[in-house]
C-alpha cells in the first residue's frame, strides 16, 4: 500500500479498505453505515463521524491519527523553505 503525503481521508480510507481486499459492501456493513455513506466518504463528499472512524481505525489495525493526519509538515516546509534546505 503506498500511502503518500497529500492522500486525503478518502483515499486513506480506499486504500486501506481495497488492501484488505474489502468491497465497500463489506467495509460498510463492518462499520453499520451504507455503502452510499462509505462512497461519500472515500469521494471526501462527506466526514465520517468520531465513532466511524474509531471503527475504521479498528478495522484497519492503525490508529485514528494514521487515518486523519497530513504527512505533510507545514513548520518543517516553512523552516526548510526559510533556509534553503
């Protein structure tokens, strides 16, 4: 799986569902939602819910930062942009 830095939860949440060689029908009904809501979610229409993604998390064995956080760092750019590093 190749994670890079401007993936968006969306694609995160693909990604890691297509990984596990998941169908949306399969990650959904894992996660109690609709495979519309999951599709709303992976094309970023839609923000899952706290609860939601406790249960990605989960289900996807990392953690709730993994599936939320930017790999990018703005301070480390600034810094490095800053001293023409």
């Amino acid at each position: 799986m190749n994670i890079k830095n401007d993936n968006t939860l969306g694609e995160k949440i693909m990604l890691y569902r297509t990984s596990r060689g998941m169908t949306k029908s399969e990650l959904a009904d894992k996660l109690n939602i609709s495979v519309e809501t999951l599709t709303r979610y992976e094309n970023n229409t839609s923000i899952p819910s706290h609860e939601t993604l406790a249960l990605m998390a989960a289900e996807f064995n990392v953690s709730v930062n993994m599936l939320l956080r930017s790999f990018n760092d703005p301070i480390k750019e600034r810094r490095q942009k800053n001293h023409g590093i």
